[in-house]
C-alpha cells in the first residue's frame, strides 16, 4: 500500500503544478466521455487519468458506467455517429471493434506505445493483464491445484462457472481442449471435456455469490480472473486461489480504445495515455491486484507477487486465438447451453 | 364533430409519444428481423432475409426453450387459477371489513415491480437462504436442495408475481354475481359441488379467462423473475432474446426471436377473441 499512496501524492502534486500553470486551457467546455466499468476501476480512472486531465486542459470528463457488451452494443448502434470517445473493453470484443471499424488502431509511434509490454496492444492498447486461475476451498481441495483436479469425480456437480459467454468460459475451453491434447480451434474435443464436469453449481454473477457457497463447502472449485478475486480473497481464509502449471493460467487482458470518429480525438489520445501511463498502472497493481501493461510500472513486492508483471510471467500464459473465439461467439454460445448447461 | 374536436386535439402528445418511443422502434424491430448478421462481424446487412426464422424453427434448442416457456406459463395459470379463486371468492363474499385491506395486500406485487419481490425469494430459496437454512439445521438435509436454478423455482416466482392479475378480474366478476344464485340453486336441489360447476364456475369463466391470458401472457414474456430465480439455467425464451442482444450482439437474430413471441401472443390474443365472440352468438 505504501506505493500507492506514494503513486497518489505524486499525481495529487502533478496536478497542482499543471493547474497552476494557466497554459493549454484549449479545451474548456468540452466533454470527453469515457465508457468504462463502476467501481474501483471508475474511481481509480477519475484519481489518475481523469483529474488531471480536467485539470491539465479544462475539459470535462464524464463516465459511463456498465457492462463492456453494454458498449460495444452503443458503439454497434452509434457507428455513424459516435458519442463515446474512450471505451474499456475485454480481451475479445477489441479486435472485432477494430475489424468493424469502431475503434482507432493502436498508434504505433505513440511514445506510450513502446512502453507496453511488446505484442499486448491486439485491436486496442492493452491496460490491464490478468490470468483465469481456479479459486477453491482449501478443505476440499488439495493443493498444488491444477486445471485436471476439476474433473475429480469427488468434486462433480461442485463447479461454480461464470456465465456463458465470457473471458471464463472462453478459457475453460481452450484449456478443456488442451487437456485432452488438442486447442481452442477443436470445439468438439473442448465441450465434450468442458461437459464433463456436469451442471455448473452455480452460475455466479458477482464474487460474493461464489465465496459464500465455497466458504460453506456447497462449490468447491471456480475458474477465475486473478486480480479482483485476488483482492476479494483476503476475506476468506478458507479459500485460495492458484494459477495452475498444466497449462498455466489463460492469459485475459482488459484494453482501452479510443472510439473512432469521436468527437473529441485530442482529448480522447490524453486520456488514454495517463490512463497507460505509469502512475495509473501502479494504482491498478497495488490496489486491484491487475497486472501493468506498462513496463515502467513498478511495484511493491506485495502487488508484484499477486499480479502478472514481467515478460517470463507473460510468457508462461496460455494465450488463446481470440479473434477465432470470437468469430465463433454464436455457435459457442448455443452448444454452451446445450452442451454444459443441458438447455 | 364538435364534441369531438378538442378531445381528439388532447390525445395527440400521447399519440406522439408513442409513435415516437414505440412504433418507431418497433417497426424497426420488425425490419430487423428480416436482416442477418454475416459470419467475422457484429455489423449488421439489410438484405432482406428469411435466415433468422429458418433458424428459430430448423433448431430444436429454441422450439424447446419456446416449448419450455409455454410450459412454465400454462403451469403458472393452472397454479394461479387452483390458489387465486378461493383468495378472490373469500375477497368478494366474505372478506367483509378487510376486503380494502387485502385487496392492497394482493397488489402489493403489482405496486412494487418485479425485482424486489424476486431477490426476497433469492434469499429465502439459495443454498444458504431460509428454506435450505432451516432444512440443515433441522438435520433433515447435509447439502442445500437445489432451488434457484430450477424449474420450481423459477414457477414460485412467476406465480408470486402474477397471482394478483388472476385475483383481481375474479373479484370484479365474483363481485357481479348476487348470493342468491347459488341459493336459489340449492334451494332447487343442487349439491355444493353441483352449485359450483353449474352455476358459479360458469359465471365466472369471463373472469377466470380474463386473468389467464394476463398472467399467461406476463409469464411468456417475463425476463427479470426467471432470469434471476433460474440463475442463467433455465433459458426461457426472453432469456434466450436477451443473449443473443445483449451478449452475443446478434440484433436482427434477437428481433426475429422477439417477433416469434409476440406472433404468439398476438395468435393467443386473437384465439380468445374468437372464443369469446363464439360463447356470446
């Protein structure tokens, strides 16, 4: 925590440095919306990234809080006119925004763009690295936990999922396929092992829903991405969370894109980059436990033994083949309800 | 004419309003149906199509998620049928002093929207809520019984919700219908059994019809209740709508599932028209 109260102090007195020198006030009146989720993550934006841009140049920052369906739904139905400018979306649904034509490519000569960690920024820069791990009860599972430890038949029926479609499921498949020595681009070998495992216990909607039912021994085991439930976690003393080795963690990023054709461009391409800058990224690791894109980025030893923070830890990820996931998001979505929850 | 003038002059922000906020959307909706979403993109191509119906009906997922919200409505009716008509018959004969007060109690789901009613019974039906709760610690039950997630659950819901709809136009008719009828029938030789399917039961049907089709048509078409209670396992049909929308993004797929529902409210709607007329001549 001492990091981030440094982190905070040093953008609180960059922030009065530039409000005090009344230059670039270009942009007084203007308001750069951005879509983002509520929460910490809304809060740890307005502190870093949004302040001090309202401070730097008099424009207004305004957010619009929700689900990152609920904006790629806005940006599908605003396409000829935009109101959005900045917009955080998931791993899967940037390169689709791209290859539509919503959102701007990453700027390849942006010096931001080379502080990212190399090969992150795929449809849109990439902000935040987390990894779907499995969280579990320690008195019904033993540990070291690996992904084949979820088809023990002495834990059947006891899986909590996160509802279909999403980053969890998409991981739960490709890793079903790897276990069965095959990959995410063979759906039939993924849902026939993904079936396996039988109705899910539960189909959690939030954390607390999860850790209530595993604290009480009705869920036993539930893949996850790290970050929040890693921050969650210090509440429970029964449940732990592992990123297994057989194959390791499915690597989930969050990315932020700047809307194409928005009204506000400039401010659009600030915002973005304090958002990627350093000081943003510390705050992330240190208080959401979300892995920094920046390699910049440093860390006290606490966030950085919780997040993913250096190139071999990226390396040791499983990546799937998003843009392959994503073009079968129909398909998978149907034989997910047939399939894993017997619709 | 001249009667008429200023009255109709009155109606038209309403009319507005709802060319604007309804039929508009709405003849989108309809158009949007007949479009399609090609494979490798979420935009959408307006070539007319028949694709998304060849869907609907060519799959058996959704002919059972539609055969299973039929089912989950017409069990909803039959239950709200068995527990509304003594609720409304002691309302409108015996209720006396009370009636005003269970009349506003029988509204109470109606007054205060679908979801609070739906997450008091999260809590009292989940694995660690009352029912469960009090089933362990009696030592009847080691691990929960499964009632989110499930059919029964999802039917407690919808007939909590929609109970009052089945009361009300009872009481309206049970309320018409003198006491002395059934007297004079007794008086006549009928049984108690006699006096209700003979004379009661048919008197009432107006009303009993009445509130099927509203709690049949607010079950079909219910998303809140069975979304929350079913947990994302039990898809209904407007489940079904939602994910391809809102979660899939597939806009003309979810406006041609959309449409299919309501052609089959508007076949219901037009069955009991004719039944009624046919039962008048």
């Amino acid at each position: 925590m001492r990091m981030n109260w440094k982190a905070t102090w040093s953008v609180a007195a960059l922030s009065l440095a530039l409000s005090g020198a009344a230059t670039a006030q270009d942009f007084a009146g203007q308001t750069l919306v951005v879509g983002t989720w509520g929460g910490d993550i809304e809060r740890l934006l307005r502190e870093h990234a949004a302040r001090p841009l309202e401070e730097k140049t008099g424009a207004k920052v305004e957010f619009l809080l929700g689900g990152s369906g609920d904006r790629m739904a806005k940006m599908y139905a605003e396409k000829s006119n935009p109101t959005m400018d900045v917009t955080f979306q998931n791993i899967y649904e940037a390169p689709q925004a791209l290859a539509d034509g919503l959102v701007m490519a990453p700027d390849e000569s942006s010096p931001i763009y080379s502080d990212l960690w190399s090969g992150m920024n795929d449809g849109c820069y990439a902000m935040s690295l987390v990894g779907l791990g499995i969280a579990y009860n320690k008195d019904l599972v033993e540990e070291p936990v690996e992904w084949a430890d979820m088809w023990d038949p002495a834990v059947k029926g006891m899986i909590a999922m996160a509802p279909y479609p999403s980053s969890e499921g998409d991981g739960l498949l490709g890793v079903a396929a790897r276990l069965e020595g095959s990959d995410e681009h063979d759906p039939d070998t993924a849902f026939a092992k993904v079936r396996e495992l039988g109705a899910p216990a539960l189909n959690y909607t939030s954390l607390d829903e999860v850790f209530a039912l595993m604290d009480a021994g009705e869920v036993a085991m539930a893949p996850m991405i790290s970050g929040y439930v890693l921050a969650a976690l210090k509440e429970w003393d029964n449940i732990g969370f592992a990123f297994p080795t057989d194959p390791g963690p499915v690597l989930v990023r969050d990315m932020v894109c700047q809307v194409a054709n928005s009204p506000n461009p400039e401010l659009a391409a600030m915002f973005i980059e304090l958002a990627l800058s350093p000081e943003t990224q510390q705050a992330y690791a240190e208080e959401l436990l979300f892995g920094p894109t920046n390699s910049k980025a440093v860390l006290s030893a606490q966030a950085a033994a919780d997040t993913i923070n250096t190139p071999e830890e990226v390396e040791s990820l499983l990546q799937l083949d998003w843009p392959y996931v994503i073009s079968q998001r129909s398909d998978w979505t149907e034989r997910w309800n047939k399939d894993v929850l017997g619709q | 004419m001249t009667a008429r003038g200023p009255a109709s002059w009155l109606t038209a922000p309403g009319v507005a309003l709802i060319a604007c906020v309804f039929l508009a959307p709405f003849a989108l909706l309809v158009a949007m149906s007949f479009w399609s979403q090609p494979n490798g993109t979420l935009l959408v191509d307006p070539t007319p199509t028949l694709v998304n119906y060849e869907r609907i009906f060519s799959d058996g997922y959704y002919l059972r998620g539609l055969g299973r919200t039929l089912w989950l409505s017409l069990v909803t009716v039959a239950v709200s049928v068995v527990l509304g008509f003594p609720v409304a018959f002691w309302i409108a004969r015996r209720a006396g002093r009370l009636r005003r007060l269970t009349m506003a109690v029988m509204l109470l789901p109606i007054v205060c929207g679908a979801l609070l009613p739906t997450l008091g019974l999260v809590n009292l039906l989940s694995p660690l809520g009352i029912v469960n709760g009090t089933l362990k610690s009696l030592g009847l039950i080691d691990r929960s019984i499964p009632l989110l997630g499930t059919q029964t659950g999802i039917l407690i819901g919808l007939v909590q919700a929609f109970l009052p709809m089945m009361v009300l136009p009872l009481v309206a008719v049970l309320d018409r219908l003198p006491p002395s009828y059934e007297e004079a029938a007794k008086s006549l030789g009928a049984r108690p059994a006699q006096v209700w399917r003979r004379v009661v039961l048919p008197l009432a049907a107006p009303g009993l019809i009445a509130g099927s089709v509203l709690v049949f048509c607010a079950s079909l078409t219910s998303f809140v209740t069975p979304q929350i209670l079913g947990q994302g396992k039990i898809a209904t049909f407007a489940a079904m709508t939602w994910q391809q929308a809102s979660l899939v993004l597939d806009w003309p797929f979810a406006s041609a599932l959309a449409m299919v529902m309501l052609g089959l409210m508007a076949a219901l709607g037009g069955a009991v028209l004719v039944l009624r007329r046919g039962a008048r001549s």
